[in-house]
C-alpha cells in the first residue's frame, strides 16, 4: 500500500512537472518566440504580485507602509514598461492565450500597456509626494487597466 501510494505520488508528480515544463501537449518550444512566452508569463506573474499587494494594503488587509506602498507602485510601471517587447510576432505558443488581435492592432495594444504605465507612475508619484492616504484611491485605475487589455486580448479565463 505504501509503496503504492508512491507510485502515485511520484507519477502525480511527474504529470505535474510536464504541465509547467518540458513534455505535455502545451510544451513551450525552445525558440525565441517560446522565450518571448516565457519572458512575458513572467512579467504579468511580477504585476499580478505587486498589484494584489497594492490592493490588500488600499483595502487595510495588509499593514501599508508609504514606502513598500510607493516602491510597489514604481515596480508595477516598470514593468508595464516591460509588457509591449514580450509580443513578438508568431509567439501564441505553448499554452499561450494571447490572442491573434494583439499583432493586427498592436498600435492599441501597446497603448493599453501604455496607459496602465502611466496609471501605475501617477500612483507611484502620488504615493511618494503625499503618502499611502492620498494615494490609495488610486489603486483602482490601475486595477482596471488588467481587465482593459485583458478582455480584448486574452482567451478565455478571467481577469
Ligand atoms: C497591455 C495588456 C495587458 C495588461 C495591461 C495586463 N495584462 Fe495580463 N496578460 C495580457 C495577455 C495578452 C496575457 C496572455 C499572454 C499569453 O498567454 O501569451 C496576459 C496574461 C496574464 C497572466 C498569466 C496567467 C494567465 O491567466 O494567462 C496573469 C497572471 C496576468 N496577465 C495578470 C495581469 C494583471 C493582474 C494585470 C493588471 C494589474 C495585467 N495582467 C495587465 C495582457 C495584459
């Protein structure tokens, strides 16, 4: 029974490792454009991390802190800077869902990214000039610019 359960357990396991990695149906190739996945699965992991602390301090779940509330906010632009390159062309690989309409109007997709930069740097400005207080009402323009870009050009799941 013992010896069983492991079995299990490391065949789990290893179906596990093949969903995020190599193997699998969805397997990220090895090319630049599997790169460009990889770099821009990343980045939206990084925002999607700074925004949710952005949020729990706005909303008193978490202690805030003008400076970690400022840094996050300057973080979060930066890497909205960092959104538009991760788009290469021909790059809706792996498990990708991206959609096709990012490339046929990339011009307003990277004005989205754009735009939630700027959201994210006036909310960094604020929060450094006058403090969490003054800043926190904030946080939700930036929060809207996930489901802004997000509805237009991503399948499927939500925000
Ligand atoms: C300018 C467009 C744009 C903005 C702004 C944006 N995203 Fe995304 N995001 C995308 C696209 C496109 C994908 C799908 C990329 C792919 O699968 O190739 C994505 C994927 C993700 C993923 C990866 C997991 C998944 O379900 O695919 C997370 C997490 C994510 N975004 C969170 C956020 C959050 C949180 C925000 C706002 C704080 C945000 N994003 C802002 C375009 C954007």
């Amino acid at each position: 029974m013992k010896k069983l359960l492991a079995t299990l357990l490391g065949a789990s396991l290893v179906s596990l490792l093949g969903a995020c990695g190599g193997g699998g149906g969805a397997a990220i190739p090895d090319t630049p454009e599997g790169a460009a996945f990889e770099y821009r699965h990343g980045v939206m992991e990084a925002v999607a991390y700074k925004v949710a602390r952005l949020r729990s301090m706005a909303m008193g779940e978490i202690p805030a802190n003008d400076a970690a509330f400022a840094k996050d906010a300057k973080d979060v632009a930066a890497l909205a800077s960092m959104i538009p390159e991760g788009f290469i062309p021909n790059s809706i690989v792996g498990p990708s869902i991206a959609k096709p309409d990012i490339w046929t109007n990339k011009a307003d997709f990277d004005a989205k990214a754009m735009e939630f930069q700027k959201n994210a740097e006036a909310l960094a400005m604020t929060a450094s000039a006058q403090g969490f207080e003054a800043a926190k009402g904030m946080v939700q323009a930036v929060g809207q610019g996930c489901g802004g870009c997000h509805r237009p050009y991503r399948a499927s799941r939500e925000e």
